[in-house]
C-alpha cells in the first residue's frame, strides 16, 4: 500500500520512510504543503502522514483539502498539543493524530491501525431504513438518495448507529466501533464526530435531528417511520 509522508524535517522523514518500507509500504515523500494535492492526485496515496506545520501552506488546509476531495485517511502528526488543535484536526476529517516527539514504530503500528479500520467492513453488508441506505461494501452512505460526505469514521459511526436505529449505544459501545486500537480518546473526541455526523445529515434533512444524544448515556439514531 503506498503511503505519503507529509513533513518538512528531512531526517524525522528518512526515519518515517525507514520503517514504513521495512512494514512492507511503498512511501513518498513530500517537504512542503504546496505540492500534497498534485502527489495526491496523481499517486492516490492508501493513506497520508500529514505534519501540522508545513511551509508554504498549512497541514489544516491540506487536510480540508484533501477531505474535500477524496476519502483518503489522513493521520495528522504535530507539536502542538492543545487540545483544540486535535480537535480541529479531527473535525477537518483527519482519522487520527500523533504528537512529537514520537517513536516510529508507534507510527507504524497507527498507519496500521487506520488502514485496517479503513478495510474493514462491518457485519452487514448493506442497511436501509426510512430513507437511509448505508452499503458498507462500497463504503458509501445515501440519505434520501443524496451520498453523504464521510469521513471514515464518520462512516463507521453511522453504520454502527444505523444497525439498530433507537438502540442507544453507550460512548463506550462507539469507542469500541470506532476505535479498535484501544487508544485513549476522550469524550469531545467523540463528540466532535457526532457533532459532524449529525450536521452532515441535516444538510440533507432540514429540521430533523436524527442523532439524539441521551444525557450521561450515549447516542441512538432516530428514523422517522414516515422518512421513506
């Protein structure tokens, strides 16, 4: 699987293309975020290793482009530990997120991790109910025949919600489908994906929130009998 390494410091790249081929990728490299969309289209990356400040334009920017565009997972790596930054970087579309300084193969071990959660498809094939189709085999969801734009945990989220629409499943009950790494993540982290979830569904359906979330417990998505 080809892997594109995003990162302005020459020997932090040499090490990250070191041990990424020695997993078995096919890397590239990338100094500046000028040039990440051109390599992007051309090459289509399996996933992109994308550092937060890069020179000539913003790790966020490329990650909002690229999102955009296509559904390519994006790790984002930085320096900047605030916790609003990851945050941002996840609500951008970003799949998951490495603080400097780091150990390589910690690295590899989340390139791993992504790409098999990007892989893996969920137990049912395919889930319509009330206007919602979720087809887990080509990795696309419809509501009321629009594709919604999703992320892949976005996606994830949506098919374990939509398996048993009104069940509330617990924040520990999504960790586990969003995240089978057993890293830690906190409760805004989850949140932050919700929140997207939920705007990118009423982009479509106006007026009605079909995610709910239930005070101290967790989330259920709602649908409608009459949505079809």
């Amino acid at each position: 699987m080809n892997i594109l390494v995003v990162e302005d410091e020459p020997k932090l790249a040499d090490v990250l293309r070191t041990y990424l081929e020695a997993a078995g990728y096919a890397v590239r490299w990338v100094d500046n975020g000028l040039e990440v969309m051109d390599v992007v289209a051309q090459w289509a990356p399996d996933l992109v290793l994308l550092d937060l400040m890069l020179p000539g334009r913003d790790g966020l920017d490329v990650c909002r482009d690229i999102r955009a565009r296509t559904r390519i997972p994006v790790i984002m790596v930085t320096a900047r530990t605030e916790e609003i930054d990851r945050l941002l970087g996840l609500e951008l579309g970003a799949d998951d997120y490495i603080c400097k300084p780091y150990s390589p193969r910690e690295v590899v071990a989340r390139v791993r991790a992504v790409l098999r959660r990007f892989e893996t498809v969920p137990p049912t094939a395919q889930l319509e109910a009330a206007g919602l189709l979720v087809q887990a085999d080509a990795w696309q969801a419809r509501l009321d025949g629009v594709v919604l734009d999703l992320t892949p945990v976005e996606f994830r989220l949506l098919a374990l919600l939509a398996s048993q629409p009104g069940r509330i499943f617990t924040r520990d009950q999504v960790l586990d489908g969003l995240y089978d790494d057993h890293r830690i993540v906190t409760d805004r982290t989850v949140d932050s994906h919700v929140k997207n979830l939920r705007r990118k569904l009423a982009e479509v359906r106006p007026g009605d929130d079909l995610i709910r979330s239930v005070y101290g417990v967790g989330y259920r998505l709602d649908l409608p009998a009459d949505a079809s």
